[in-house]
C-alpha cells in the first residue's frame, strides 16, 4: 500500500479506548499515512471546544508534539508529519 490521506474520523478512531480492530489494521499497513492541515484542524478545534478538561489534556498531548504544544491563540504553523500511533 502507498501514501494515503487520512480522514478525520480514521484519526480519532486511533484515540478510542478500543479502537476498531479493521482501522488499526489497515493503518498498519500504511507506509506513508498523511494527515492534510485541515483534518488536523478539525481535530485541534474538536479539543478546543471540548469542557472536560482531563479529556482536553490527553487529546492534546496525543495530538500535539512538544514542539507545539501551546495554549497561544492565533499560532500559525506548518506540520510536516504527524506520527500516527496505532
């Protein structure tokens, strides 16, 4: 299998606390999974509006590698890769 773009709903599969079995296979044999900058988004506006506040903080530090987690409004940047974690 070769790069594939992955859609909102297969990233925050991963995050379940049992995550189904076919997605987590199917990531396996990703060589390449991307993650397009609006998927991304959708996913960091999801937490934002989340009011659990110990959910909101595991979401972030899965989603968010250390270089940019912050709690600035209005950061631009530009994400290169993203691990996903299966």
């Amino acid at each position: 299998m070769s790069a594939i773009v992955l859609d909102t709903n297969v990233i925050s599969e991963l995050v379940r606390l049992k995550p189904e079995p076919k997605v987590v296979k199917f990531l396996s044999a990703c060589e390449e999974p991307i993650v397009s900058v609006i998927v991304f988004h959708e996913i960091a506006y999801g937490i934002e509006r989340l009011r659990d506040a110990n959910k909101k903080t595991q979401l972030e530090l899965y989603l968010y590698p250390d270089s940019l987690r912050t709690r600035k409004r209005g950061l631009h940047f530009a994400v290169g890769r993203i691990r996903i974690r299966a």
